[in-house]
C-alpha cells in the first residue's frame, strides 16, 4: 500500500513550500500570506524509487469561522485519509496557542503524527527543542523546507520502516507492489500522465464553479463559499464514472486585468491559464442571472487559441423567470456565434439539474479532438466542397486546393495543398472548417485549416560550384566541342 503523508499547521507556517519541495514541483502557491492555500492538494512524490502520497492542506487555528471554517473540514478530512499526519510549527513563532489545539485534535484522532519544525534557520536548535518539548513529542525533526535543509533525514525518520514493511511483504509473498493501487490514489498530472479526459471547470468569480466540480464528484471536496475568490489553486481532482477515466480540474475565477491588485490573484490567474492547456475539454462556466459580460468572451477567445474542446455550463438556471430565460438564450445565439460548435447546458449546480448531462458533451467534444481520418476521406470531402463552391478567382486564375491530409489531433489540424493557397480569404477558410465539421460530425472542438503551396523551395538558391566542379564542367564542355567539330568535319 502507498503511504499517504498530510501536511496540517496553522496558517504560514511553510505547509505548501514543503509541499512543492516533496513532490518536486510548483503545484502549490506558496506566498507570505496567510491562509493562502484553501482547498486540500495531492502530489505523488518518490523515497529512494518508492512512490509515496502528499496531501497539503489550509491552515488551522483552532477558531475558524466562515470561510475558514470550510478550510478546517478540508484539512480534516485530509488527516482521516492520511496514514501518517507531519505538524508543522514555525520555529520563528515559536510555540503558540494555536499549535496547543490542533495537537489536543491529533491526539483524538490517534494518528501516527510526527513534530515538524520549519525555518530553523538564525534560530538556536536547543531552544526550539526546549520550547516544543511541550508538545509531548519523544524526538523533533527539524527542516529548512524553502533551503531543503534537513528534509532527507526527515524522509528517513518517516518512510524508513512504512516502506520497509511493504518492501518485506512483498519480499515474503513473493509479489510486488500492486500498480493498480498506486493507480487510484490521487496525483499530480504530467506529460506521462494517464488520467483519462482532463476537464478544467473555468469561469469568472463566483459563478459557481467549485460548487459544479462538487456535484460532478458526488462530495464536498473542495471549499465552496459565498465569496468571490474562495478557490486561489487549480486542484486536480481524477475519479472514475462508469469505468471512465476523468480528471477533474477546479481553478481560481478569472476577473478583468484592472480588477487584479493582489499579487496572489495574479499568479492564480495565471495557475488557470496554466489548466486551461493542460487539459483536454473546457467547462466555460457562466452565470444565467447576469448573461454574457465582455470577459466571458475575453476567455473563450483564450480557449480558442489554445485550441482545446469546449462545453458551455449557464449556472443558476433555476428560478429564472421565463422572460428572463428567453432574453439569455437570445443574447447567447448573437454574442456566442463565434463558438457554436460547443453545447450549451443549462443547469443548477447547486440542486444538481442538468449536470449529468455534462459528461455526454464532454465525450463527445474530447472523441470529435482526438479521432484520426485518412488521407482519402479527407480528400474526398474537400473535393466535394470544392465542386460545389469554387474558390475565388486570382488575378485570372482560381486557386486550386488539390488534396487534404490530417496534421495533429486536439484540436484537428488539417492540411491542405495547393496552388496560390496564400490567396485564400478568411471567408473560404470558414466555408471549408464548416463543411468538414459537419461532414466529420464533430462537436465541441475548434478546427485549425493550414495551407501549403506547391512552391520549389530551391527556386531562388543558387548552386555554388568548388573550383574542382569548375575545372571539371571546362573539362567536359571543351570535349564536347571538340566532338561536336568531328561530327562536323564528318558530314563534309
């Protein structure tokens, strides 16, 4: 089984930076700011080749209300996953009231819990032992998380005898670790990732999209709040549905760029963004009761360059008079015209409606960005749309598009060759991404078209001959002149 470390303390005490330097990433936002992390994180990280869980978690004081309040069950929870629980204290505080409750809550829960002290550094070792000797605990571990100081013997002290009984299991049952189990415990993706269908949820401030990723989950996994702003990371969430494969990825709300003052939203910000390529279909996340702002187009038009699939959630549906819904659906057929290859849903995330039918599109938009055609079926289309809309006249001439082929996948890109494809207007190009959209019956997914002319790309290079290649092309013409007079001479 993979041991499952979490990281609990109060606010600021260095929970994330310590985080980021276990898994080896930048998944978490680390900043002097207190309270900044608010949802729980997972990262898979490795102890001398084993793979072992880190889960990072919101601060705890012991008195959280509100929003923090959230922020407590979340870290809860993430201590009754965890096999091994680290207390993190911050050496330069010193002991606090706060660190007095959350280690009377350890102690209820009785779990395996190791003392933590980071940034020992300018701090004298004897007096942080004396002053957390208070805490009960037989021996302290003693880190400089941001300098990665003392993190090795910490691992050592942590994982040495977790690790060595699974290593001697396996040894006496003559089996290895399951990969299966590693599997389903949460992680961090990458490139080599297999994660199924990535899904980033995205959306403005406030607009619900916490409480989708929710109700999609089945649970409350990450913090919902009536406040903009609540979530500040973007959390990969995978699970299964109907034997499926998905990773579900929540993100901060992007506001407009004079909106953004802290330093915090700024790189949430740009966490979101970070998402939005990472994954395969977005969920552009809109509320029904305000309709479609300037920004939402702003953002859509982002997903388009990055070319990834698109479904479209208008939340808070319920309780909208029927006027009201007839004015949103009229003001999303004129403003979303540019995106309408993507399904509109309609939906409460709050009361769960509609949201099921969610997955449906999203199969659909990742199946239509990631299906392969052949060279002739391509072809064949394109000459079809040919035939029945030429293309325009150049300089007295038609271009000529002679066959297509298939570039990549996520988005589709397919190239077409011709003749004076420069030539080619914008219009054209949008007769021709319709046409194969709706011949290849794809949805949810944009479609790149790219040119490629029948030029010599030698045309203008000029071969540079080497003074042996000279005297050789003298050589042979001075022969053949003196043929050329034989045959000559012959004939008289």
């Amino acid at each position: 089984m993979v041991p499952v470390l979490a990281l609990v303390g109060r606010p600021n005490v260095g929970k994330s930076t310590l985080f980021n330097r276990l898994t080896k990433s930048r998944s978490a936002i680390v900043a002097e700011y207190a309270g900044l992390t608010r949802d729980r994180q997972y990262g898979e990280a490795h102890w001398k080749g084993q793979p072992y869980i880190v889960i990072d978690t919101g601060g705890l004081s012991g008195e959280e209300l509100g929003i923090d309040a959230r922020m407590a069950q979340q870290s809860l929870l993430a201590i009754e996953e965890a096999d091994v629980v680290l207390f993190i204290v911050d050496a330069k505080d010193g002991l606090t009231g706060g660190d007095q409750l959350i280690m009377d809550h350890l102690r209820k829960r009785n779990k395996t819990t190791y003392l933590v002290v980071n940034k020992i550094d300018a701090v004298n070792n004897d007096y942080i032992q004396a002053e957390f000797s208070l805490l009960g605990f037989e021996s302290i571990i003693l880190i400089a998380a941001a300098h990665g100081r003392g993190i090795n013997p910490m691992l050592e002290t942590i994982l040495s005898n977790m690790i060595g009984e699974v290593k001697e299991d396996s040894l006496t049952n003559e089996t290895t670790i399951d990969p299966s189990q590693i599997a389903e415990m949460p992680r961090v993706p990458g490139p080599s990732e297999k994660d199924g269908i990535k899904i980033a949820i995205i959306g403005r401030p406030n607009v619900g999209k916490s409480t989708l990723v929710n109700r999609m989950l089945g649970e409350e996994r990450v913090v919902v709040y009536d406040q903009a702003g609540t979530t500040r990371d973007s959390i990969y969430i995978p699970f299964t549905r109907d034997e499926e494969k998905y990773t579900l990825i929540d993100t901060a709300g992007v506001r407009r760029k004079g909106k953004i003052f802290e330093a915090v939203e700024k790189f949430s910000v740009i966490k979101t963004l970070q998402a939005i390529q990472d994954s395969n279909v977005v969920i552009f996340v809109m509320d029904a009761r305000e309709g479609v702002v300037d920004h939402d187009l702003n953002l859509l038009g982002f997903v388009l360059e990055t070319g990834r699939s698109l479904v479209i959630a208008l939340n808070k549906w319920d309780g909208m008079e029927a006027s009201e819904r007839d004015y949103v659906k009229t003001e999303l057929e004129r403003r979303l015209m540019f995106v309408n290859f993507a399904d509109i849903h309609f939906i409460s995330a709050l009361h769960g409606t509609g949201v099921g039918h969610l997955y449906k599109s999203v199969q659909a938009a990742f199946n239509s960005a990631v299906t392969r055609w052949p060279t002739s079926k391509l072809t064949r289309i394109l000459e079809d749309a040919v035939q029945e809309h030429q293309p325009p006249m150049v300089n007295g001439s038609r271009i000529k598009l002679r066959y297509a082929h298939l570039g990549g996948a996520n988005p589709p890109l397919l190239i077409i060759h011709g003749n004076r494809v420069e030539k080619v207007p914008k219009a054209y190009t949008r007769y021709l991404e319709n046409t194969f959209r709706r011949v290849l019956k794809l949805v949810g997914t944009p479609i790149r078209i790219e040119y490629k002319g029948s030029t010599n790309p030698y045309e203008n290079n000029k071969n540079t001959l080497t003074e042996r290649q000279v005297n050789k092309k003298r050589r042979l013409m001075s022969h053949h002149k003196k043929m050329e007079k034989k045959i000559r001479d012959k004939k008289r």
